[in-house]
C-alpha cells in the first residue's frame, strides 16, 4: 500500500 | 502603484480557472518582472508555481514590489464578469487594502470597474530546487486531460511509468484495471500534437488522480503540457501561457507529492 507524501519533505522553507 | 494591462483578457480568466478549485487564497507577488503567485493546497500535496512576465502586457507598471493577497474564489467571481474578448487592467495602489480590475469591450463602448477587498496572508514560500528530470514527457495538453479523466472510473490513483518505449498510465480498483500507453510520435505535422520523451532513465512513479484532475483545468491556457519526472520526487506539471501568436506570457506549473512505500 502506498501512501501519500507531502511536499514539505521534500521542498524546504524559503 | 501597481497597473498591468492584458489585451489578451481571456488568458487571466483561464489562469484563475486553473488554479481556483486547488486553493482557496494565496499572494499575487508583483514586481517589475512581472506577477508572480506561489502556494500550496491545505493538505500541502500539491503546489502551485505561477507566473506572468511584464513584457506579456501591453502596459505594466509596478513602481516597487507588492504582496497581493486575494480569495481566489472572489477573484475568479470577479473575473467571470469579464467578456471573453475584454481587456483587463488590474490596479493597485500602495498599501492599498483593495484591488481593481477593469474590463474594456474591445470597441471600447463598455467599461466597468470592480474593487475588491485584500486580504492579509501569512504567506510561506518554499524553495524550489533547480531539477535535472530524468524523464520529461512532452503530450498534448486535451490528452492528459482525457486520461486523467479515463483513469479516474477505475480508482484514486494513476502509476506513471516511463521507459524509452514511451508511457504508460495504469489505474486499478474494485472494479477493475486500466492501462493507457503513449508512442512517441514518429513524425507529427503539427508540434502540438507530439508526444515526446526525453528520457534519461526509466522512471515509475504513483500520483493521486484527483489532484491530477485538478491541474488538468489548465489545458485551455496551452495546447500542449509537460510531466517532468525523477524517483521520489515530486513530478512538476507544466502548461506555458501563451498569447494568440504564440508568445509566451508565463507558466503556470503544478507540483504533486508522490505516493509512496511507508
């Protein structure tokens, strides 16, 4: 089962 | 003071369009390289990257960088008030609390004005690094649309898998399962009806189709879209904004989160 990821593990805080 | 004048209108009613139904409110942050809007969708899946270069307008003026932010429901409402074929002019003083969009007919016999109130936004922008995909997939944009569409009757997600034989999009569920595979085009007579891969390595990645679904309402700015691709990262969907002559305006581009193994 997959599951969804969120951006914010991938793009950091400006 | 801020003014940008778009001949073009309609293009701004599609640019709200596509973006109206993924989030409810974000800045349009204008400078003299013309308005930019960065921000992501409540639950932080999916982000949108938008922008429309000031020499895309026939007059824009921005004497110094300004932060506009807007309930994007409110704006499209606004904007839906505009004919197809009006010129709108969007204007903001500074420190303004309120924006104004004109609409001209293009005989110039009816002009209306529209002020709308600002709101204050704790906007936080995230860095975008610079990727080297190892896929990008080139296709038209009414096709993507179809698929997307297609693949929703069958379940909640859609397996993107790209090799140098091309693409396939499969979805499964209670139902059922469905496949959807791409050829590059051999040899099209126009551009816009090309799929291409340009493809550095394999790639298989998994995305919700709902989101999909919801960047999908861009395809009336551009007939064609790109899926930039590399494993474990987010994939960016990009539709360019160009004018009638086929200039480019800006972009609009979407990032979506993948579906991963725990």
């Amino acid at each position: 089962v997959k599951n969804q990821s969120t951006l914010t593990s991938f793009f950091k805080k400006a | 003071m801020f003014e940008a004048r778009l001949v073009e209108g309609s293009l701004l009613k599609k640019v709200m369009e596509s973006i109206k139904d993924l989030l409810n409110e974000a800045s349009w942050d204008c400078s003299g390289n013309g308005m930019c809007l960065q921000a992501m969708d409540s639950s932080h899946v999916a982000l949108v990257s938008l922008m429309l270069k000031s020499d895309g307008f026939e007059n824009y003026r921005c004497d110094r960088s300004i932060s506009l932010g807007i309930n994007l429901a409110s704006m499209s409402k606004i904007l839906k008030c505009a004919s197809n074929d009006d010129i709108i002019t969007i204007r903001a003083e500074d420190d303004a609390d309120a924006i104004t969009f004109m609409f001209e007919s293009p005989k110039q016999d009816r002009v209306s004005d529209y002020e709308m109130k600002l709101m204050n936004l704790d906007t936080e922008h995230l860095g975008i690094p610079d990727t080297e995909y190892a896929c990008v997939i080139k296709m038209p944009s009414g096709e993507f649309s179809r698929i997307c569409r297609d693949l929703s009757v069958l379940g909640d997600s859609v397996i993107i898998c790209c090799t140098k034989d091309g693409v396939r999009f499969s979805a499964k569920g209670d139902l059922g399962n469905g496949n959807i595979k791409l050829a590059q085009s051999a040899n099209v007579d126009k551009e816009e009806e090309a799929v291409v891969v340009d493809m550095r390595e394999a790639v298989t990645l998994t995305f919700s189709l709902r989101y999909l679904n919801f960047f999908t309402k861009a395809a009336p700015l551009s007939s064609q879209v790109s899926l930039s691709m590399s494993e474990d990262v987010p994939l960016m969907v990009e539709y360019k904004i160009n004018d009638k002559e086929g200039d480019s305006k800006g972009y609009v581009r979407y990032y979506l989160a993948p579906k991963i193994e725990d």
